[in-house]
C-alpha cells in the first residue's frame, strides 16, 4: 500500500510542479478510485472461480512492475494520471482476495479482529508512504518520493509469495448455489452493509486524498513555505493513519466482544461530525488542526473492518467474492467521486468566497457519506446466530 498515499502526499507540490487546478488534482485521485473499484469487482469474480490465493499473488507481481513505470515516468498531469490508475487496476486483487484468505482461517466470532489487523497493515502502509514522501520531497523532490515508495510493493512480493506457499487455494463451484441476486440482492443484511460501506467510502476516501492537501495550506497559512508546508503535511497525515492502525486493530476486536452495530453507530456518527467541522479549522492553532483530525483518522476508518468481517457472515463463501466485488464497486465508486466533488467545490467556493470557506463546504461535503453510513448503521439487522453480537 506504500503507492496509495503516493499522491497524495505530493499533492502540494505537483499542483505547482504540473500546473493542475483543484479540480485536476481531484480528477487524478478520482481515476485511481474508480480503476480500483472496477479492478476490484473483475478480480473478486475470478478468485470466486480461480481461488483467492492465486489471484492475489499475481496482482502482487502486476501492482510491483506498475508501481515502478509510475515512478520512472510520470512527470506531467497527463502521465500522472494514466500510470495511477494503472497502478490502481493492478491492485484490485489485493483487497477483497486478502479478506477472503481471512475468512477461510478464522471463525467468525474472530474474524472482525482479525480482518482488523489486515486493515491495520493497510494504514500502516500509507503511514509508511507518506513518510517517506515528506523525507524525499526535501531531498529529491517529488520524482525520489515516487521510486521511494515503489519499493514497497517491489517488497511485498518478497514478503507475501512465499508465505503463501502453506495456504489452500480454495476454489468454489458455481454449480448448485444461489444466483448473486438471491445472494446478495435480496439479503437485506448484506444490502445495508454494503450501502453504509459506500457512505463510509465516500466520506474515507475523499478525505484521504485531501488532508495532506488541507493541512499543507493549514501550516502555509501559519507562514510555512511551500515544500516545508508540504512536508509538515505529509507528516501530519502520516500521523493520522497511525490513528488508523489503531482504530482498525481495536474496533474489529471490540466488535466481536460486544456487538458490531453499537460500534458503527458511534464511529460513524463522529467521523460524520468531523467532517462537517474540520475544514472550517484552516488557519486555527494546530494544536486544534492536529487534534481533531486525530480523531476523524480514528473514526473515520474504525468501522471498516467491522463492515467488511460482517459482511463476510452473512454471504455465502460461494458468493462472498462477487459480493465483496459489488461492494468494492459501490464504495470506490462512491470514493472515486468524492475527490473530484471536493475539488469542484474547493474551485468554485474559493473563487465566490476566499478559503476559509472553501475548504470548510468542501469538507462537509465528504459529511453526506457519513450521513448514509449513520442510517445504514441504525438500520441493519443480520438474523441467525452467527450474527447475534451484530443485533
């Protein structure tokens, strides 16, 4: 995951560098969601015929050869935005494939602490990614950040084929189970999951590709300079995906101990608070920036393995990866969008009303998700006993 963050961590100055309004800085970040959201749902179908495991070690491969093609060669808004979404379309079997790797090796009375710790490693990677974009943009510019932190998916075929040389490679017939639509369609549990995960998607992934950008001019605005406000930005944000490792290895574990559908609830309708507050903090004293983004980070990525561990008890191991497909669908669909709104409003709001106000309404646009998210978490009810801790 070390390329996720790429970007955006560079987001201040290749908007200089490559002469990009907010809106074609937003349209880079959407490109890569919705390569991502259709690369998910082709790869989630295959592994449901082909097994999880092959397909995942093969989109390894693929994600490490476009990862290093984006770092030699994207030096434009053009090429920028062709090579990340290819980076994006390569990744698309690593998500939905490693929650299903997960589901086959814990029961679920386990698995939301377990899919927890896979989210966790997620953000622990964009912290990592950011890390070193804020190290290289001051001691190579943005071309060192990119070949810096290609060297994490280069690295992760080195980690993760050989480990899975023990793991079965599942592969489930089609032949007597329910049709999608009977599986996922009609199951109303699992409708209103992947409908709070598209909220929760739109609200996560806009303010993923943003932040760096939001706290950059934060710090710029306390007199900062360019590269510096880009580098304090992109440490800051490294911080808050810390926030992230912590609240995806807490929350999937606290779900299963005391019920998924109070959890949702709560993270959701805080995160859904910060959103409609934070950008209105531009220019406030950091201490105030930095702490209350720390606890958007929290919350707004807590309920993802709780969406995602839920999910995976109320679909059919059958079908779970053309419905874990579906969701991807939906809710990178939904993150796709989210960028590109932002960055709309961001223009046109700076342009009637100065800054301040811009990135405030910008912000509580991201607000709208978390607001589905909320009624999908008061709403959903999964029935059978292996969803009572969810009721």
């Amino acid at each position: 995951m070390f390329m996720s963050m790429t970007y955006a961590g560079t987001l201040t100055v290749l908007r200089s560098e490559w002469a990009m309004s907010a809106t074609a800085a937003g349209s880079i970040s959407s490109s890569f969601q919705l390569g991502y959201a259709v690369s998910l749902v082709a790869f989630s179908v295959i592994a449901d015929r082909v097994g999880a495991r092959r397909v995942f070690q093969w989109s390894l491969v693929a994600s490490a050869i476009a990862a290093l093609a984006f770092a030699m060669f994207a030096r434009s808004y053009l090429s920028g935005l062709l090579l990340y979404t290819l980076i994006a379309i390569s990744q698309g079997g690593l998500y939905t494939t490693a929650i299903m790797l997960m589901s086959q090796r814990y029961p679920p009375d386990k698995r939301g602490g377990a899919v927890g710790w896979l989210i966790a490693s997620s953000s622990a990677g964009y912290v990592m990614s950011l890390i070193l974009c804020g190290v290289m943009l001051r001691h190579g510019g943005y071309p060192a950040a990119f070949l810096a932190t290609a060297g994490g998916p280069v690295l992760s075929v080195i980690i993760a084929w050989p480990a899975l040389r023990g793991t079965s490679n599942i592969v489930h017939s089609a032949e007597g189970q329910p049709r999608f639509g009977g599986a996922v369609f009609k199951n109303r549990p699992a409708m209103r999951l992947i409908i709070g995960y598209t909220g929760h998607s739109w609200e996560l992934l806009g303010m993923w590709a943003w932040i760096p950008a939001f706290l950059a001019a934060s710090f710029a605005a306390s007199g900062a300079g360019l590269v510096r406000a880009a580098e304090l930005g992109a440490y800051s944000s490294a911080a808050f995906h810390m926030m992230g490792v912590i609240a995806s290895s807490t929350m999937g574990w606290l779900s299963d101990k005391i019920g998924a559908r109070r959890i949702l609830i709560t993270l959701a309708t805080v995160s859904t608070a910060c959103s409609f507050f934070f950008g209105w903090l531009i220019g406030f004293p950091a201490f105030l920036v930095l702490g209350v983004g720390a606890l958007y980070a929290f919350t707004a990525i807590g309920d993802s393995p709780i969406l995602s561990s839920t999910l995976t008890q109320v679909v059919s191991a059958p079908s779970l990866g053309a419905a874990l497909g579906f969701r991807s669908l939906l809710g990178f669909g939904a993150g796709a969008i989210a960028p590109l709104a932002f960055g709309v409003v961001l223009d046109h709001v700076n342009a009637l009303a100065g800054t301040r106000m811009a990135w405030g309404w910008a912000f509580v646009v991201l607000g709208l998700g978390g607001l589905v998210a909320i009624w999908a978490a008061v709403f959903v009810r999964m029935e059978g006993t292996r969803s009572q801790r969810v009721t």
